[in-house]
C-alpha cells in the first residue's frame, strides 16, 4: 500500500470533517488531490473515510508514508570545498533541475522510493519469525514518535524484510536537544599568543630553514579531504529555541548522517514492543530473535570508476578508502576527522590511539636496531664470545642423561656470538629508556587524547545514565530500590549475594590460571624429554643442536596451545561474568575485558616467564640434579647462556601471533562475504549483483565483532607488553612491532570500510579501561627488565668480574681487555667418576684426547672435587648473587623515580590548550549574549515598523 507523496504530508494540521467530526492527527490533505473542477462539488467525507481507513491500515501493515517537508539533500556536497549553499539556494536548484536529483537518489539505494528522504537505519527480520506481535507493536511506536518507515521484501530471499527509517527535522531537533548534541553555531576566532622578541627571532630562522626542506610527504593533501566545517566551530548543545544562533546551510546536511543515525537509535532503545516496564528497546528484540539485524547504512560504495583526484570522491566512504584504507597510503597520517565524522568518537578514539601509539614506536624501534647494531659493530672485539669461539680445549658436561654427548665449549661459538648481539652494554640503557618511554608514551596520550577531546566536543560531555541490563532486571526484579540519581525504583542485587559471585569468579579465574601453569608444566616436560631425543637422532644437524631443536618445537606446541587455550577462555570469561550478573552494560564490559586480559596475558606470556627467570636455575650439578618427580632430570642452559632461549620464545611468538591475528582480522572476514557472493551469484546469476540496494549490500558484509573494539584493544595491549616487559631481552620487539602497526593500522581501516557493516556511531571520553591496563603494564616492565638483566643475562657476572676477579680488579676499570679469563672463572669442573649411574653418558669422551675423560666443565660457580667442601659455592658466587640484588634495588628505584617525575613534569592538559578553552568559554558567553541582543533589536524594529505598540524597556 503507497501513498501519494503528493498528497499527504507528515505535518502538524488536524483535519475535521464538519459533520462526522473525523480527526486524523498529524496528517493533512494537500489540495493538490482533488479533482479538477469546484472545490464544493468534492465530497469530503468520502476522501476523509478513506484516508481514515487506510491511515488504519497502514498502522497494522506496512508505513510507506513518505514526508516532503524539504528535499533531503545529500552530504555529498561537502566533499567539495566551495559547494556549501543556503537553504534557499538549494531549493532554487532543486526546481531548476526537477526531478534530476531524487531520480538519482532512487537508484543510490540511500534514500526512500521518492528519493528525497534519506534512510537513517535499517532493520532486518524474517517474515517467518514468530515474534510478529512485537514487532507490530514496535514499529507503531516507532511512527508515534515521529520516525517515517518503509518496508521492502530482500531481491536473493522473500523471507527477509528491511525496514527504512528515516527522521524528519521536527524529530531530529527534539532528540537533539535532549541529548545535548553539541552543534556548531559561530566560526573559531583564532589568535596569536604574545611572544618575545627572541622567541619571534627563532621562529623567523626555523621558517626559512623548512622552506629549504622539502614538504611533508606524510601529510594528506588538503584538496582531497572535505571541509569539515563543525571542527573549526565553536559548538553547543542544540536548542530549538535558540535555532537562529546555529550556522544552517540546508536542515537536511545540518545534522550528519552518524549523527542522525545515534539519534535514531536513541529513539529505538526507548521504545516499548510489549507492556511492562522492562518490555523496552531494540537491543531485547534482537536479542530474542524479533529482529535479526540493525545498523546504519554505508554512504554507498567505496569504488569508484574514475579518480579521485579529477572526479573528486563520490562519498565519504569512497574518501575513506581512498586516503585511509588504501594501501598506497601506508605513509600517510590518518584523517582522524573524518574518521570520527563516519564512524563516530569511540571508534576514531581507537585509531587515534593506535596511531599515537605506531608513531611512539619509532624513536624505541631505533633505539633498539641501535642496540642491535651496537651489538653487531662489537662483536669482533668481543673478549667473551673470543674465548668461547678459541676454547677448544674445554670439554663440557652433557647437558642431559646418557645420550648426550660431550663438547667442546667452542661449538658453541655460534650461539656466543648471537647473544652478544642482544646481551652487550647497551642493554641496560635501553632497558631503562623502554622504562622511560613507556612513561612518556601515557603521558603525552593523556595531552594528546585532551587536545582530540576538545577538537571533538568531548570536554564536557558526559556518559548518560546506562540502563540495566535485562539479565539483571530478570533476576532481580523481586527486589527493587529507589536510584538515587533518577529517584525511580529499580532492581537491587545484595551484597551478600555480590559477594559470593564475585568470590566464584574469582576461583575460576584462579583455576583457569592453574591450567595455563599446568600447560607451562606439560611443555617444561616436553623440553626434558625431547632433548634426549634430539640428541640420539640419527641426523648430525638435529644430533649436534638438539637445544635449539628442542626449543624450537617448543615454541610452536606452545603457541598452538595458546590458539586452543584462547578459545576456552573466550566461554570462560562469558560464564564467569555472566555469572557476577554486572549491573550496566559499560560494567559487564569492563569485567569481561579484565578477565580476558589477565587470561590473554597469563597465556602468552607464561613461558616466556619460565624460560627468563626459571630455566636453569634449579638443576643443581653434575652428580647432584634435581629431578621432576624422581625421574626427569631439570633441563640446563645452553653453555652460551639462556638468552639465547628466551629471544627465540620472544621471537617466534611473537611475529607467529601477529601474522595470525592480522590473517583472521582480514582473512576471515575477506573469505565470510566471498562465500556470499559467491551465493548470490549462483543462484541469482552475476548480473543481479549491481541492481542490489545499498541496504541490500550492506546486509551482506559482516557486523562489527559483538565486543566492540574489544579485539582490536587486545591484541595492541598485548604487543605492548611483549615490547616493554622483556625487551632487555630482545631489542628488536619494538622494530617488530612497528611494522606490524604500519600494517595493522591499513588492515583495521580496510576491515571498517569494506568488510563490515557501519557500526553505529557512538561517543566516548577515552580508552577505557585499557588505559589502567598499560600502566599496570608499565609498571611491571620495570621490574621484568630488572630481573631479566639481573638473573637471566650475563651482565652482573661479567661487570663482578672485570671489578673484583679480572686482570683490572681494584683499577675502577671494565673495558674488553679486563675481561680475559672471564669464561674460564664461569666454569667449574667436574670429576667424571662422580656422575649417577642413570646421569652417566654412554660415550667416555676418548673422542677428543684419545683417552677417556677425567673432568668435564658447566656453568656455576662451585668449589672443585677435591676441595674440602666438594661442589660448594664460592665466594665469587655469593658476590654476583648480592651484585645483582643490588642492581634490581637500585635499577628500580631509580626508574620508578624517574617515571615518577616525568608524571610530574608532563601536564595532562597542554598550556595553549588550557588558554584555547578559557577563551572559548569566554567568547560563547560573549557570542551568546551578542545574539541574543540582536535578535531582540530585530523584533523591536519589526515592532516599530509594523506600528505596534511596545513597552519602553531596554533595549
């Protein structure tokens, strides 16, 4: 059923019939339908009748209903600079051209049948669905609050419907105005800052040197990107009575189309479907199957047949993807404006972030190749990897029972020379400059995330009062209590019972650790018993490295088990929060987020943990191991080190997960809508595939992720943490994961633009709670770096040495040459005759000298086999133990307090910042009342002309 557009408008009028007195509020008869002739020879109650009659109708079935308030002009035009156009312009333009533009819009799929009124949201259901009566119900609130509908049946299945909305300007402006959107109304005056002579002098100087320098290729250019006029606006909320006060061009482009889309949902979240207090809003529809989706629909494609740069971009999203997503474009900054205009504030928050983020990674990703390349330059000169590479003549014990063999320290050059490459001087420096970075990274975010909240009208903006949850109302809405803030009685949860499912949550938070500790345990085992493996394989490349084997494959069983264990957590952590029955949406949010962190974290980093801090440091000696359950026997360092280890474990990991992530990010999405087309087209055939409507194609790509940018946040907080907390360790971590942002950041803005759905615009202040997280996590990189340049590198033992032991001792000196006979004095020996019978290898090293073995060497520091204390530790043991108590006091300390006064040093907000905003609060109290005074100087002249009488009062 249609109606005429011509004919019925959606206007204020009441239409009476004289006689019958029919009242059909909000609808009037446009005079246009009446037939030709005299006006008294129509019969009005006939007309009236069935306008009644199918007003009925239209109520039960479908709302066609279609407004002509003013023609809904597209957004297109500012993606042109110089197009803006008065109201009465466009109306001018409009007659000029007829019907060219709603002909247009009718084939864009962005607009109702008539083409003139944008469609702001769709939903989806199926007419097979049951839930028939409630969303009848729904949708005849949803025309009672003012909201226009069409329904169209979907072209691949019958069964599927999508409902068109679309807001007319009368129910914009009244949501607007109690949603406090802030509009703007008056065009920034900047001004100049009073500067010293000196400081003008310098900025003269720097301003001809740049213009020797050639132009920033990272900056977009300004040609290609709209004139988003709001950010250089002073804004306020938007009020109906103060409308003249407001810069509008054309109603239809006054409010953008992510502004008419949150304004529209706010409406559908309000709406009941059934009676009940509780029967409201559009999340409980989809969530018990009434409907099957909603969004907002994409701005129409993001290709274009000719280019960007002679044609221009035909919408917003094409401009997306060509200066954002593209990735020819992976150099350039990101147009955060334009990104928060069509995606909204909490998802141009993320970008912004993960940008700040990429460009924070660059000074630490030099840092650390400079560290490597140092490591790279020393290594000739090296005295310690020179003395492993020369000692041939040092025999070393095996490194496990019976079928290891003996060898020689210098086989062992290879892998001296390669942890010399992460393990030099410079390690220190750049763990304490990680410490430092991490500090002023979160520092400069908060300035950063102030100066992007004031861009985007974020200062002032405050969350709304979220609703509760209908799991909560369900149950516990036998108890109720009055809310202090609303003074509306609501569902209460007693402590009592809070208590004892928090407590609940927490012991399966604890056993869920338990089970990674038990997977780490399960790997350590598979370390003991394969090293034996590898060492009796027949091939001489896996025999002669069967450390490295072993911990190679190590790696990748752990990281598969991480992939596996990922998953389990996922339903864990949806149970356990699930079962603490959290009050709010943004609380639920936020304890699933802390569950899956603490599991996510745990899970990765794990091994990473043993390998650094437990890996060789309680084996006992030679005729003394320790032993996993009587049987197996602790797995040793390599004789080179156990660095060597955790930069593998580092490594692997962490460029297997990045490659896994970003395939599933994109891969997985990518194969989803292939697979749908690939439907559509054999059954439909390929030349169905243009004729789909936007609502049609947007249907078909994938929702945004049912946790939000839950995901996103994830995988960058756990980078960060694999590049602060054992970066000492593997200087490389930040290089790594730069280039994976680069990629990351073009990947995610591909993802947004092409494969999914608009996600509905929605507003935040900041990150969240990931921004607690990355403190935790800057705090705890202090200590790691500590322990790991303390415990598990050599840079302790060797500074002991070359002070206490070496040829320098007593000189205040450490350089190369104060580091002769280091490996020597890092060996103890070993009688061979002293070894367990099941420790005993088979070969007697006769191999080497002709003879069979009498001592072996390993690394410790322990009193030989014939001293009076047989395997003792020595002096210079407990001096490196104290050494490097020592320096994990003093490195952290000292870090802790330069972090500490980096904090207080770093304003939160930046001073121009500051001054912009206290002239801003001025200049609108003096725009405010500069308006207003001219607007009552107009209607007292209006007065005067039109010869009223007025009272004389000021002004």
């Amino acid at each position: 059923m249609e109606a005429s557009s011509s004919g019925i408008t959606n206007g204020k009028t009441k239409v009476f019939h004289p006689e019958g007195g029919v009242d059909l509020q909000g609808y009037q008869l446009d005079m246009q339908i009446l037939p030709d002739g005299p006006k008294s020879d129509v019969d009005f109650s006939e007309i009236l009748n069935a306008i009644q009659e199918m007003a009925k109708d239209v109520n039960i079935l479908f709302d066609e209903l279609e407004a002509v308030n003013s023609p809904c002009k597209d957004d297109d035009s500012l993606l042109h600079p110089g197009n803006l156009t008065s109201t009465s312009d466009d109306a001018s333009r409009l007659e000029a051209g007829g019907e060219t533009v709603p002909e247009k819009n009718k084939s864009n799929g962005l607009y109702f049948r008539d083409g003139r009124c944008r469609i702001d949201y769709i939903l989806v259901y199926r007419k097979s669905n049951p839930q028939t009566e409630k969303r009848e119900v729904f949708e005849r609130n949803i025309r009672a609050e003012g909201l226009q509908m069409e329904k169209e049946s979907s072209l691949i299945n019958s069964d599927i419907i999508f409902v068109k909305l679309h807001a007319p300007w009368e129910v914009l402006g009244r949501y607007a105005e109690q949603m406090n959107v802030r509009m703007p109304f008056r065009r920034k005056i900047y001004y100049l800052p009073r500067r010293y002579k000196f400081m003008s002098r310098i900025d003269k100087q720097i301003s001809r040197f740049r213009r020797w320098l050639p132009k920033k290729p990272m900056r977009l250019d300004k040609e290609t990107l709209p004139d988003l006029e709001e950010n250089d606006c002073y804004t306020a909320p938007f009020s109906q009575q103060r409308i003249h006060h407001f810069i509008i061009h054309n109603k239809d482009t006054f409010f953008n189309n992510a502004t008419r889309s949150r304004i529209v949902h706010h409406i559908l979240q309000r709406i009941k479907y059934e009676e009940g207090k509780n029967k409201i809003g559009l999340n409980r529809l989809l969530t018990n199957g009434s409907y099957e989706a909603a969004f907002p629909l994409h701005e129409g494609s993001y290709r274009s047949k000719n280019s960007i740069r002679t044609h221009g971009a035909v919408n917003h999203r094409h401009l997306l993807y060509e200066c954002w997503a593209s990735w020819g474009v992976w150099y350039k900054y990101q147009p955060l404006d334009l990104v928060r205009r069509y995606f909204g504030e909490k998802i141009g928050l993320y970008f912004a972030w993960l940008g700040w983020y990429t460009g924070m990674l660059f000074p630490a990703a030099f840092i650390g190749l400079f560290v490597f390349l140092y490591g790279v330059i020393t290594l000739d000169h090296c005295q310690v990897s020179k003395e492993v590479c020369q000692a041939t003549d040092i025999i070393m014990c095996p490194v496990c029972d019976k079928y290891c063999p003996f060898m020689r320290l210098s086989d062992s050059c290879v892998y001296a020379k390669v942890t010399h490459l992460f393990d030099n001087g410079a390690t220190v420096f750049f763990a304490v400059f990680m410490a430092v970075w991490a500090t002023v990274f979160l520092e400069f975010w908060k300035r950063r995330r102030a100066v992007i909240a004031y861009d985007w009208d974020l200062i002032d903006w405050e969350e709304e009062e979220e609703e509760i949850r209908p799991q909560f109302e369900a149950k516990y809405s036998k108890k109720e209590r009055m809310n202090p803030i609303s003074g509306k009685p609501e569902p209460y949860q007693a402590f009592a019972d809070k208590c004892s499912r928090l407590i609940v949550s927490a012991s399966g938070i604890f056993f869920m650790i338990c089970v990674v500790i038990a997977a780490v345990f399960g790997i350590v085992i598979y370390r003991v018993v394969t090293v034996s493996t590898f060492a009796a394989f027949k091939w001489a490349l896996i025999r002669n490295n069967s450390q490295v084997a072993t911990t190679g494959t190590a790696v990748c069983i752990n990281f598969c088990i991480i992939m596996l264990l990922n998953v389990l957590y996922e339903k864990v952590a949806l149970l356990l929060t699930n079962l603490e029955q959290p009050r709010t949406e943004s609380e639920w949010e936020n304890s699933f987020t802390l569950k899956m962190f603490l599991f996510q974290f745990v899970n990765l980093n794990s091994s990473t943990f043993y390998i650094a801090f437990f890996l060789g440091r309680f084996t006992g000696h030679p005729g003394a191991y320790l032993r996993l359950i009587n049987r197996w026997r602790l797995e040793e360092c390599h004789p080179s080190g156990c660095l060597i280890d955790l930069c593998m474990q580092m490594g692997i990991i962490m460029v297997l997960k990045q490659t896994w992530n970003n395939f599933m990010e994109l891969g997985y999405p990518l194969i989803q809508n292939w697979w749908t087309r690939r439907k559509v087209r054999q059954e439909h055939g390929p030349e169905r595939k243009v004729s789909f409507p936007q609502w049609e194609k947007d249907y078909n790509l994938q929702p945004m992720n049912a946790y939000g940018l839950f995901d996103e946040y994830l995988e960058m907080i756990l980078q960060f943490g694999f590049t602060t907390i054992f970066v000492a360790a593997f200087p490389l971590a930040p290089l790594l994961a730069l280039l994976n942002n680069i990629i990351e950041i073009r990947l995610d803005a591909y993802k947004f633009v092409t494969q999914w759905r608009r996600p509905l615009a929605s507003r935040a202040k900041d990150i969240g709670i990931w921004y607690g997280i990355l403190e935790g996590i800057g705090i705890l990189s202090v200590i790691t770096n500590a322990f790991v340049i303390a415990i598990t590198s050599d840079f302790i033992p060797r500074l002991v040495y070359a002070y206490k032991y070496g040829p320098c001792a007593g000189q205040g000196e450490a350089g190369q040459k104060c580091m002769v006979g280091y490996v020597n004095a890092s060996l103890s020996v070993f009688r061979i005759s002293d070894f367990e019978n099941r420790s005993e290898p088979e070969s007697d090293g006769s191999e080497f000298s002709g003879t069979p073995l009498k001592y072996c060497r390993y690394r410790d520091y322990r009193d030989p086999p014939h001293s009076l204390v047989p395997y003792g530790y020595t002096l210079q043991f407990w001096h490196v133990l104290a050494a490097r108590l020592a320096f994990i006091i003093v490195f952290e300390h000292l870090v802790f307090c330069i972090k500490h006064l980096i904090s207080y040093l770093i304003p939160d907000l930046p001073k121009d910042l500051r001054d912009r905003m206290r002239r801003e609060k001025y200049l609108i109290q003096e725009m405010m009342y500069e308006a207003e005074l001219e607007r009552l100087q107009k209607e007292r002249k209006e007065r005067k002309k039109n010869g009223k009488a007025h009272h004389n009062e000021w002004p």
